[in-house]
C-alpha cells in the first residue's frame, strides 16, 4: 500500500526541532562537572510493525533522562554517560519498553607526540518488531526482541600534529547478544575483534592524506542445524584526504578495497570497492549541507551469505534566527544481497523545526517518512512518523 509522500511532508512541516541547548552543568569540588538531561517526545508511527498491509498504528510517548560526568583539565578528558529510555506505546503494551546505555571515553596526551583514546560501551537495546531479525514478520511474534552489546576500543597516535607524519593503531572488540526468543535469535549472537593501523601525512594546508588498512574477525556463536558457519574475516584498505573548515567546506573522504572471506567455501567471498565520505558545505554563516554516502559489505540479519549496501544522504539546516532553525533531509539505500535473490531499496524523507525555548529548554517537532521496495515478498512497506521532543537540563 503506497501513501502519497508530498501530501505527509506537507502536512508534517509543522516543526520538527531540536536546537543545541546550552546546559549548566554542575562543577564538583574534585573537577567533575556533572550534567543532567532529559528528553520527553510523543509521536505517531502509522505502521509500528513495519509491514506491506494491514498496518497498526499507534501513539509512542517516550522519557529519556541521562547524565553526563566530565572530567577535562584542558588536554586530558575523561567522560561517562549513563542513561535510559522508556518507551510507551498506547495502542500496543506488549511493544513497551525500557533501554539503557553507559558510555566511558577517556583521552590521555602524555607528550606532544603521544595520543590514547579509550572508549567502552555497554547497550540494552530493544529492537522493534519488524526490524532486524523480524523484518517482515512484526506480527509473528508476541513482543519485541531485545539484545545487550559491549564496545571496548583502544587507540594509540604517534607523532606531533605539528609534524608532517603521523601514525595511529586501533584495536577494537564487539559482542552482541539477544536476551530472549532464544530459540532463533542464538544464531545471530556474535562477537568481532578489529585491528588497524592509518598513515596519516599533513600536508599544512589544513588537510591530512591518509592510508587506512584493517581486518575485522567476525565470529557467530552458533550454526543452525542444516546450515554453515556465518565466520569471516573483512579486511580493508583504503586511500584517503580529510580537510578542515575552509571557508566554505570540510569533510573526509576514503576509497579502496574491501575482502570478506568466509570460513565456510559453501558461503560466496566479497572482493570489491568500498568508500566511507562525509562533507559539509557552509556557503553563509547560518547555513548548513551535509552530504554522506558509504559503500560496504555487510552482515546480514536474516537471509543470504552478504549485503553490498551502498548509501546517501543529504541534509541541509538553517538558523532563521538564534532561536528557530529547520532541517530538511533525504537519503536513500541501496542492498544488493549474495546468496538469495533479493534487493532492497530504502527512501527516507525528514523535515524538522527547532525551537530554543530558553538556555535550557529546547522544542522540536518533527516528521519522517520511509519508504521500502523490495523484491522478497513481504518486506517492502511505507512509513510515516510525526512527532513532538522536549529537551531540559539545567
């Protein structure tokens, strides 16, 4: 079932906002400052299971409180996050739900020519039906799924940024595992270990050309009876140039070469192009376009051996004045699958406008469309969401 896209965009461009605030935070004999923050939102999804017919909608009412700790005495920085969010939907209780996330990052500069950065997070995240593992089965199971995640990443930079060369090695481990439907999400529980290393050369016309070389070991938990092992190695290189502000851009760009090998011959390798690129166009002082398009191999999450998914993006804010700003955006996604014959195309509309009530109040209003062509049966749908955020802190 199509919906008319022009006529939802019209009707949502009522206000969708989210303007910086400016918070106070709360400064502690020891250094620490301490920043408390909640987000309230209310909104509309006309299709909560995402599916082709026989949408339900429903209102969402979500509470997301959160606090900040940092600790910066002007060269090292230390912060943790730690919040949670609680979901409501008034016309689908089994889909309630309460998330939770604490994020550590710490960078430490011991010389001029030295650099750590450490990060560790840990994510209890509620996946909706008809997302991820039940995309286009929403309705065949009674509640949602729900997973835990850990990100533990280490990095060390060599070499002084006054310098022409520098050089940086990564370490990064993940570990994803879903908490109920045991049964079948098993299966996709898994943990990946990724090393690299990047040559950057500073060329002192604000700009850095770089080399990019990692590998990423990806290993499931489990293989289902009847099929093969999901384990792979994805190896990257890749050529790049990130430059700052000029006076009218700034952005990163890198191209190169991606190698997924699977353990099992009976699953199809990946060898190809693959490019990550981000750039941002100031052309006034109150005006903002952002462009963003990636090329990869991926896992997926239900069917096929790979997914070649090629995206775009494209966004542009505007400050109206030093309380009111808009944002109107569009991307779209491409997934061409390995292993099964599928295809999937993606469009997304948003359009927002943000409102700064106070210093410590903001206002948004927002709409997001989505619209999902596939050839597998059952996955494509349309989707429309209006809503309402409010952002308070000190």
């Amino acid at each position: 079932m199509k919906k008319s896209i022009l006529a939802t965009v019209i009707a949502g461009t009522i206000f969708n906002m989210a303007y910086a605030i400016e918070p106070a935070g709360i400064n502690m004999e020891n250094g620490v400052t301490v920043t408390p923050i909640i987000n309230m939102g209310t909104k509309i999804d006309d299709n909560i299971f995402s599916k082709a017919t026989d949408e339900k909608s429903s209102a969402i009412v979500t509470i997301a409180p959160s606090v900040n700790f940092l600790l910066n005495d002007g060269i090292n920085q230390h912060s943790l996050d730690v919040g949670i969010t609680s979901g409501t939907y008034l016309s689908s209780s089994d889909d309630n739900f309460l998330d939770g996330f604490l994020s550590f990052n710490s960078h430490l500069e011991p010389s001029s020519q030295s650099r750590f950065d450490f990060a560790l997070d840990a994510n209890w995240v509620t996946e909706p039906r008809g997302t991820g593992i039940t995309e286009g089965l929403g309705d065949n199971v009674t509640e949602p799924l729900t997973y835990a995640d850990q990100t533990f990443a280490a990095g060390y930079e060599y070499g002084a940024l006054s310098t022409p060369a520098r050089i940086a090695f990564e370490v990064k481990y993940y570990n994803k595992g879903y908490t109920n439907f045991s049964d079948t999400t098993q299966y996709r529980d898994f943990d990946s270990v990724k090393l690299g290393s990047t040559f950057y050369y500073n060329t002192h016309a604000a700009t850095d050309v770089f080399v990019e070389v990692n590998q990423d070991a990806i290993e499931y938990d489990n293989t289902k009876a009847n099929e093969v092992t999901r384990n792979s190695d994805d190896y990257r290189a890749l050529a790049g140039i990130k430059w700052e502000a000029t006076a009218l851009t700034s952005g990163t760009a890198k191209l190169g070469y991606q190698k997924k090998d699977f353990e099992s011959a009976s699953r199809a390798n990946f060898s190809g192009l693959s490019w990550e690129a981000g750039v941002i166009w100031q052309p006034l002082s109150y005006t903002i376009i952002a462009f963003d398009t990636s090329r990869a191999a991926r896992d997926p999450n239900v069917e096929g051996d790979y997914i070649n998914e090629s995206q775009y993006s494209l966004n542009w804010t505007h400050n109206w004045n030093e309380k009111i700003s808009s944002t109107l955006g569009t991307s779209f996604t491409d997934e061409d699958y390995s292993g099964v014959s599928r295809t999937d195309e993606t469009t997304t509309y948003s359009a927002s406008v943000n409102y700064s009530l106070t210093r410590w109040i903001d206002m948004s209003a927002f709409i997001d469309v989505t619209d999902k062509d596939s050839t597998r049966d059952g996955i494509l749908f349309d989707k429309n969401v209006i809503g309402m955020n409010f952002t308070v802190s000190m």
